[in-house]
C-alpha cells in the first residue's frame, strides 16, 4: 500500500513538474512572441510614419506642380492675349498699308494734272462753240451742277441756252480734302468769266451761273472700267476779285 501511494505520489509529482515546465515554456514563447509583435508594432510604425512622410512630400510636390501649371496656364492666356492683340493690331496695320497703298496708286494716277485740264478746256471749249454733245460726253452727270439728280442732255442743253461764251481764266487742283481722295475723286478749282446773252437773245434764265467771274469747283471721279476720268460734279459760286 505504502508502495502504492509513493507511486501515486511520484507520479503526481513528476506530472507537476511536467506541467509546470511546460507553463514556463508556453510563458517564454508568448513572451518571444509578444516581444516580437511589440517588434513588428514599431516597425510598422515607422513604415506607416514614412508613408505618412512620403505621402505628406507627394502631396507638398503635387501642389507645387498644381500651382506651377496655375502659373504657366495665366502665363499662356496672357501670351494668347498678347497675340490676338497682336494679329488684330497687324490687321489693322495692313489694312493702313491697304488704304495707303491705295492712296498711292491714286496719287500716281493723278500726278499728270493735263489730263484734267484738257477736260476742263474741251469741255468750256465744246460749249462755246455750242456742241452740248461732246460737252456732254465729259459728264456722268449725276449730282453735276448741284441738282442731286442725273441730268438729261436736253436738260443739261438748258443750262447754257442764255450763255455767250465761257472765258477759262485759271485753274488749281486740291488736294487738301482727303476724303474725296480716298474715294478716288480729285477736285479742281477754276475761274470761269460768264458772258451771258442779252435779255433779248435769251429765252430763258440760267441760275446756275453768275455773269462775271464764277469760281467753279469741278470734282472728277476716276473710272475703272474705262481708266479714264469724268467731270462727276461741278459748282458754281459768285466770285469777286477780293477773294483771291
């Protein structure tokens, strides 16, 4: 019996030590392991601390790019603004040059000031020697005389019915109105001396010259189709020596 129990006992003892050899065992790998999550804890850390850092660096550069392309994007309206102003400004210009070139050719054309004054003798001429038609042909009579409406020959006829003789004193081109010039007209002053008929020889009044001297503005308009030109407009004014 006493064998018995120091048996029993024995084993008791031994299955003690047993169990608590394993406690500290089991103790010592979940101190390991505890030591090696308290490891991995902290490195994983510092790897979401330098993502943090690498994130936060990404976030700083990709606002500085943000406002780098800002910057450039301003950068680029303003040139763009620059150059349609720019192109508008060079249109503008070439149109300057288109007009000036224009004035130019014009100016060319009528440096040969005989051609007008030729007109302006055949036609004083062609009155006074009462051929209306040829003096006629000199005319596209629209706004001729100041009357705003195309003249008839007949009409035109009427006008010189009580004229004796037109005497050409002078003439002087002008070249001081430069709206006329751009639209391709060119304007001439001229003395003309008026020797109507005698009332009995007349039968009718002409109000559109004065007897004596009259200065006459004739306006002459170029002709493209036919490159020549044409009295397009003639005026009379009462002239008096003291306005010379």
């Amino acid at each position: 019996m006493r064998k018995f129990i120091l048996v029993i006992s024995t084993i008791c003892i031994f299955a003690l030590l047993v169990a608590l050899n394993y406690l500290l065992w089991d103790s010592t790998n979940m101190e390991n392991e505890i030591n090696a999550l308290l490891t991995y804890k902290e490195s994983s850390n510092l790897n979401v601390e330098l993502l943090q850092s690498e994130n936060l660096e990404i976030k700083n550069e990709n606002a500085r790019f943000q406002s780098t392309i800002t910057n450039y994007t301003v950068r680029l309206q303003n040139y763009e603004n620059t150059i349609e102003k720019m192109e508008e400004e060079l249109e503008l210009a070439n149109a300057r040059i288109g007009e000036r070139d224009i004035m130019v050719d014009f100016l060319k054309k009528i440096m040969n000031t005989k051609i007008y004054t030729d007109v302006i003798d055949e036609w004083v001429t062609s009155i006074n020697e009462k051929e209306y038609n040829k003096a006629y042909q000199h005319q596209k009579l629209r706004d001729a005389f100041d009357t705003k409406e195309i003249i008839g020959l007949e009409k035109f006829k009427s006008f010189f019915s009580n004229i004796e003789r037109l005497d050409l004193k002078s003439t002087e081109i002008n070249l001081s109105d430069m709206k006329r010039i751009s639209n391709q007209e060119i304007a001439y002053t001229a003395i003309i001396h008026v020797t109507k008929k005698t009332q009995e020889e007349s039968n009718t009044s002409n109000t559109i010259m004065y007897e004596g001297p009259n200065r006459v503005v004739i306006v002459f308009k170029y002709n493209e189709q036919n490159d020549d030109w044409y009295i397009y407009q003639m005026t009379f004014y009462k002239y008096n020596i003291t306005d010379s």
